[in-house]
C-alpha cells in the first residue's frame, strides 16, 4: 500500500517565498521587495467581508455567483463549463491523477508544477520545445503566454492539437487581447485554466478557474468536492470579476509600470527575452550573480538554476520600489522616472 | 480517455445549504436560523488581516506556524506528521486517489462523502457497522465520534485494528476529553483526519489537518501541492488553535447550550439517541413532517431520507434562536430557560 510506498520526487523551486531569501541575506535592508513572482501588486481592494462569509459553509448561490462573474469575465457563454478550484495550483495537481496513463507532452522548459505533477502520477512524460514535436500524445500541456518567456501561441495553433485531452495553462492571459484565450470558444478536447490571484494581486485567498467541456467539467466538480473553494475567495472572486472599470484601470498602470522596468532593464545592459504583462524575463552573462547582489540589497527576483544568464522580475508596487531597483542596478533615474 | 468516460455518481446532499431550502418556503419568517450543520455557532472572532496575508503566496513560514499550533492543539509531538488542507473534505477527496485499488470497509452508515469518494476512485466498498465486520478490508474508515449518532469508538479498539491504512475522521472530536484522540499517539497504519471550521465555527475559511506518519504525511503534502490552504486560513487557523482561553469559554459555553437543547427536545416529545459536542441526533415518529414544519417557521435543521424518524440539530446561537426554535416546538419558556 502507499503508506509504505517510495517517496516522491523533490518539491519545485518556486518565487514568492520571501523566508529562503531572508534566511539567505539576514542584514539585507527592510522591508524586502519581492520581485520574484508574477502577481499584480496592485491588489484589488479587500472588502470588509460578513460574518457569514467566514463562519457559513460557502453556500451554492455563493459559488454560482463566482461562476457567473468568471463567465462574464472571461467571455463564457455555458456556466456549466467553469469550474471554480482553490488555485489553478489545485487543478493542476488534480488533473494527472483523473486520466489513464498517458504519453504526455509538455510545450517547455515552463512552470515546472506541470512536469512534476505529471510524473508523480505515473505519465510519461516528455518535455517538447513546441506543437510540433507534441504531435502523437495523449495529453498536450501548454503554458499559454509561456511562464517565463512569454512566449504566446496562436489559439488557431492550439485548436489544431489532435491530442485526447489539450490543458491550456492561461494563468498570464489576463491583460492581454481576449482573442488570446481560447476560453470564449472551447474546443471539445480542451481544458483551459484561469488565474484569479495573480490578475487581482491577491495570491493569498488560493482561487482559479477551470474552463472544460460539460462532462469533464462535472468531473473536476466531482473530484474537487464540496466547499473546496473558501467563502472568502468566492465573496471577493465575484466582486473582483465583475470589477470592468478596476481591470482597466489596472492594466492602465501596469503598461506603464512595464514600460519604466523595461527602461530600466535596458539601461543595466539586460536583453529583453520576453515576459507577460505582468513579469519580464531579462538576460546578462552575469544574471546569476546579479540576482545574489539585488539579493543583498533586499530585492528578491527570480533567477534559474538551468538558465544562469536569466532572470525574471514582478512589476514594481510603487515609485520607492523602482527607485530601490534603479539604485540597485545603478541605473539613474531620469532613465526611467520620465517614462 | 476520461474527459469522455462515465459520468460520476450523483452528489450527497449535506446540511448548511440554505439556498435550497429558502427556496422550498419562500414565506418563512426571517431572519433563517440554520441548525443543519454542526459547526459552533459562537465563531472565532476574525481579526483584520495585514493586506499580504491576501495579496502574496501563502508562505512556507506562514504553513509551518500553522502547523506549529495545530500540533500543540492536537497534543501532538512531531510536527512532520501534520499535513494542512484546505478542509478535511479536500482529504476525504484525496485519499482515495492515492490508494491501489482496494476492499474498503466503512462504519456506518455515518457521513456520506466517505462512501462516494471511495466508490468514485473505484474502490470496492463496504460500509459495515462495526468494526468487527471491518476485519479482512484493506482500509477501514471510522467517523469518530460518529457524524450523526455521536457513537464514540475507544482508541483501544482503533489501535487494534490491523488493516494496511485506518483513516479516522476526528470532525467532531474536539470538546470530547482529549485521550479520545488517536492524534497525539499515532499508529502506524493510521490517518487521523481534524476539522478546524466545525470547532472555531469558522466553516467558510476551509481549513482542515490530517496526521500521518511521516512518510504518509509528505506524500499528502506533495499531493496537495504548494499553497493549498489560503493565507487567511493559515493566518486565522494560527491565532485559534494557539487561544486555549477562548476554547475553554466556548466548551462551557457549548455544554450550557447543548443541556438547554437537550432539555427542549425532550419536552417537545423527541427521543435523544445521541450526538457529539456540536449537534444532537433525536428521534420521534414524525421526524420527516417535523422538519417541514420547521422550515415553514424558518429553522433549518437536518433530517435523512434514510430514516425518516431522525433529525439532527446544531445548537441555536442565541437566546432569540432557542426562542423562535422552543416556540416552533411549542415548548413553553420554563422548561429550557431556567437551565
């Protein structure tokens, strides 16, 4: 029985875990400046919630009023096809273990979460630089625009894939054209997952959708179980989603931001590889390096193990934060403050 | 493939959805009081929550405080053995998964999701009424005390179990003296599974621990993936299960409630079969139309389609509750008030 089984595989690396690093450079300066995921950190105002929210079972009429707002947001015709799941992590945990052993190829190197999730339940899987030499699987997995390079396939490709089962990871869609999605119109042999947290800048309350063809929708629905999504994140899901004029001011801003830590990124002698519009993947021979001295400085960015010369850096919250970024790259500031 | 495969048995019904019976008596007096669930109804009071505790990735530091509480809550000594989830319901969903396919022996009838998740998984099921029809399965599984006749297993029996995994759901242990815990001395062959929501009365905030042994735990971990339980659940989890004061009022609390509750239903003609802490089972011919006649007076409480002579009440909240629920009983005040 597994209770006695063989251990898993070693957990991923992931950004976001500020402990590491703090550990890392304990007389770094305060407050640390987490650069090392791709959260908006202009996160949605927190509503003051109802008692009921928190002490109250997540009713039905909570979750269907989540999934309404998600179809409304993300151009779903059919609620019947939306799922809502405590992160997109959940579903991608989820997902390998509802199918028959398969050969499943992944479009990367990418979010690592899949590979891994994969193998655990006993897929073969390869990992495949793109459609193309993904041809001939079970099972398709597409990180959609790619973690971390950005890279965005056309959803004309991916309605192509003859593969049974087609997962588009669209985690990083949001803020880029809605033609983008293949959410709106979904073909018969894919699932497509949504990020909730990393759009509203709130990672914490743990919400993500999956879009899926009614039947297999109902499976994750089944397999999920009841109240698998707190009432919290249903309450402030369905406020954020239905929130057009927030989302629009967001993107706004988040354009803008971009724009100055490109400046910025340039001026320190990075090539630009990619990013969304939420993270920029940059490249320097020296990038590895450079993430231990940003390290020292109390910025926290994501460098790669296997990919020593990149790095990948989360949007600045606020002025203070770029400027701490331009002191640390030695960059001045009218290079990027005039943008 | 599955994404085309069967369609899954059909959902349980379960206690705290409102919605439905709303529906079913559009003209009841309101506010509703709902005492279909056995979740406290004197929550946890929610202190505001720093913006990052929702905005950022639930950290490692943040799991591992959690988890430090819990196991002093849970009198339990190797911290390695705790596993987070985002409810026990979520665990009840995995455990299945996990497992080859295997002979599996419930006790009950007790709390439906148990029987369906292992079915769905593709188990052969039994569900037995005592352990000692247990004997020969694989996996035994044991509601402890039993959700809904509060039927109480000593551990001494439970340790004598010699199944390859015992899984023991402890929802509704909490308020009983503590060696009825397999917790805090855990066998080998055991899962112990806690409920945070039911105790704290803070349901909606999906929070729930399984203890296994080490090996077990980390293959749960890894199963669950990063980040599974939210910020908020983690953060509020962490204050509760360390606030030995406020558990302390709340059990006196409960208890006085609980006499008050039992002492009305036994005026108004009901036999008590049992219960734990947080809900009472009772009996009397009529149970099925006494729920209905509830409802059209606004009260909610659980009956079973199964044996239609039971129902089973949470505790009122309130004065005002106890007084709408007594005069829906037609109890007069004397006999429950004076307790």
């Amino acid at each position: 029985m597994p209770i006695t089984g063989p251990a898993a595989p070693e957990p991923v690396a992931h950004g976001g875990d500020l402990g590491t690093i703090r550990r890392r450079f304990p007389t770094a300066p305060q407050p640390w400046i987490d650069l090392s995921t791709g959260i908006n950190p202009l996160a949605y105002p927190v509503a003051h919630l109802p008692t009921e929210i928190w002490s109250r079972l997540p009713t039905r009429e909570a979750e269907q009023a989540s999934l309404g707002a998600a179809a409304r947001r993300y151009g779903i015709s059919d609620p019947a096809t939306i799922v809502a799941a405590p992160g997109t992590q959940a579903l991608i945990q989820l997902l390998p273990r509802l199918m028959p052993t398969s050969r499943v190829a992944i479009v990367g190197p990418t979010y690592a979460e899949h590979e891994l999730c994969w193998r655990r339940a006993g897929h073969e899987v390869a990992v495949v630089p793109d459609l193309v030499e993904a041809s001939g699987a079970d099972i398709v997995v597409v990180v959609n625009p790619d973690n971390p390079t950005g890279r965005l396939v056309a959803p004309r490709a991916l309605r192509a894939v003859e593969a049974a089962l087609l997962i588009v990871d669209e985690a990083f869609i949001d803020f880029l054209p809605p033609e983008a999605s293949l959410a709106g119109d979904l073909p018969a042999n894919t699932v497509v997952l949504r990020s909730f947290g990393k759009t509203y800048g709130l990672a914490g309350i743990r919400l993500g959708f999956a879009v899926a063809p009614p039947r297999f929708a109902r499976r994750l629905r089944d397999e999920l179980g009841p109240w698998a999504v707190s009432g919290p994140a249903l309450e402030i899901g369905r406020l954020a989603l239905d929130d057009t004029a927030w989302l629009q001011t967001a993107a706004q801003r988040l354009a803008a931001d971009r724009a100055k830590l490109d400046a910025l990124l340039i001026a320190a002698g990075f090539t630009l590889l990619g990013g969304t519009p939420l993270f920029r993947l940059a490249e320097r021979p020296d990038a590895g390096r450079f993430v231990d001295a940003l390290g020292q400085q109390g910025l926290h960015v994501r460098g790669f193990a296997e990919q020593p010369t990149r790095v990948r850096l989360g949007l600045p919250a606020s002025d203070e934060e770029f400027h701490r970024l331009a002191a640390a790259l030695q960059v001045p500031q009218k290079v990027w403050q005039t943008r």
